[in-house]
C-alpha cells in the first residue's frame, strides 16, 4: 500500500488530525464527490463545526482540509 492510497485530514478549528486509506475515508462520508465528501466526512466524524455549518458564519464553519502528502514524504524519507 503506497502512500497514494491514504488521505489526510485535518480540522484547523477542531484540531481534529486523521490519515485513511481512501476508500476507508469515501466510505465514512458516503460520497466520492470531492468537495461533498469534507464536509460529510467532518460530520460522519462528529466535528460540530461541520454540524451546525448551515447556519454559521463563515468564519466559524469547520476548517476542516485535505493535507498534502508531499510534506510526510520528505519528513519520512
Ligand atoms: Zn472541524
């Protein structure tokens, strides 16, 4: 299983971190559209950010985001 098969999450309002292979991670938001799947995802994961994200400003919606790979490669090698 290479490192292309795993997806990393994280929150940077609810400091909430993850890493899923990723059909683990479309599998738990119950979509593979992209950009439905974060927010599904966020929450599946019970983010309450996420939950009440209808109605709140933008400023206080879920940050959560997609973490590049790049990154852990170089600080793995
Ligand atoms: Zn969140």
């Amino acid at each position: 299983m290479g490192l292309g098969e795993m997806i990393t999450l994280r929150c940077s309002l609810c400091g909430r971190f993850g890493r899923y292979k990723r059909d683990r991670y479309f599998e738990i938001a119950g979509t593979r559209n992209g950009p439905d799947a974060l927010n599904s995802f966020a929450k599946a994961a019970g983010c309450e950010r996420a939950l009440k994200q209808k109605n709140a400003q933008l400023d206080n919606r879920c940050g959560i985001g997609y973490v590049l790979q790049a990154s852990f490669r170089r600080r793995t090698k």
